[in-house]
C-alpha cells in the first residue's frame, strides 16, 4: 500500500498540475503570414491523465495538453512554415488533421515504486540506477487506419517498441498529420523526456524536433524548403 501511494503522488505531482513550457520567439508575429486551419479532434488539445493506478496498462501515460506549452504546437508549426517561406512562396493552404503530445513516464514512475517499496538509501539507489536511461529520438511514418484505431484505448499511441526504445526511458511521443497543397504526410516523432543541462524543456524539444521532420518529409515538394 504504502509503495502504492508513492507512487500515486509521484504521478499526481507530475502529470495533474503540469507548469506552462514556455518558448522564447521574439519574432513569432511572423507566423501570422501563413494560414493554418487546424481541424484536429477537441480532445487532442486538452490534457489529461490515463490512469493513476500502478497496476494499470494506461498508468505512467497521459496526453500534453496545448496549455503546456507557449506558444502551442499549432502556433510552432505555423512559424516554422513561415521562416520555411522566406525562401520560397508560401503554403496557400495548411490543413493541421492531427497535432497531438503524449508523455510516456511509465516506466521511470514504476521503478521509483519499487524503489521506495524497498526502502532506504538501498531502495533510492534501486530506483535511480532503475530509471537512469540513455533516450534516442527518432521519426517515422504513421498509417492513419491504425491510429484511428487506437481511439477507444487512447494510451497506446503513447506506448513504443523495444526497438524504438530499448531503455524503456521517459519519452514524448508526437503525431503530426498535415495537409500542405494537397500533400498530406503524418509522422510520429519520440524524442526524450529527461532534462538536459543546459538545455530547452524536453517537451520543446520533443515539439520542435516532430515539427523539422514533418516538414522534411516533404522532401523537395515546392511547399515546403529544407532549413
């Protein structure tokens, strides 16, 4: 009970009262030159939390709220597309399908339980030695049928392969699905949730990184120009 309730307030303290991520862009009036129209599903900009119970499959796992972060994903990829057309002319249409952040603390949060289950400095040392990951970012296509499968259990768009990451670290997982003049591409990105000394948030660096490779997947396509 007690290596349950730890666990419990661990989770509480991170994921129910999450702090605004800020992005300092001075600049960031200039997104106003591209048009977006953002048609994502209500729910993906809301935050919110999965399960708060240990034993759960969903526990560890919750959707990043657009709240989090400012500017919002959204206003990020709409400067991005309009540093991207100071070089070329601009998208005449962006559609945003789907723009959504999951956190994945999953295991990270159960190792700490056994830890404190165990107790003391030895159970400290467990815990860390436990959770204390390497996380590596990578990109990939997203098949829309399988995505849209995964609505009625919503946490497993958050969940990865032991490929993608072999440490069971803390990651963002971010989707992506755009309309650009008729091309559209939608990707996931999981990148690390782990701070980094002298280093953005994670989660904008976990945005802005799914924001460059959405746009590289265009490739040469006129609308969109490699940074």
């Amino acid at each position: 009970m007690k290596k349950l309730l730890i666990a419990l307030l661990t989770l509480v303290c991170t994921a129910c009262a999450p702090a605004v991520t800020k992005v300092d862009i001075p600049d960031i009036a200039t997104s106003d030159s591209v048009q977006v129209t953002d048609m994502r599903p209500a729910s993906e900009r809301e935050h919110e939390i999965f399960s708060l119970l240990i034993t759960s499959k969903e526990y560890g796992i919750w959707r990043v709220g657009d709240k989090q972060l400012s500017p919002s994903p959204v206003k990020l990829l709409q400067y991005a597309l309009a540093k991207q057309s100071n070089a070329t002319r601009p998208p005449s249409k962006v559609v945003v399908r789907h723009f959504v952040v999951y956190a994945n603390m999953q295991s990270q949060l159960r190792h700490g339980a056994v830890g404190a289950g165990i107790g003391g400095a030895l159970g400290g040392l467990i815990g860390n030695a436990m959770a204390s990951h390497d996380e590596s970012a990578l990109t990939s296509s997203v098949d829309e049928h399988g995505f849209n499968t995964m609505s009625a259990d919503e946490y497993k768009r958050g969940l990865y392969t032991p490929t993608e990451d072999p440490n069971k670290a803390s990651v963002f997982v971010v989707y992506i699905d755009t309309e650009i003049d008729g091309v559209q591409v939608f990707t996931r990105t999981i990148a690390p949730a782990t701070p980094k000394k002298g280093a953005q948030p994670p989660l904008v660096d976990a945005v802005q990184l799914a924001i460059r490779n959405q746009l590289a997947k265009y490739g040469e396509h006129p609308v969109a120009v490699q940074s």
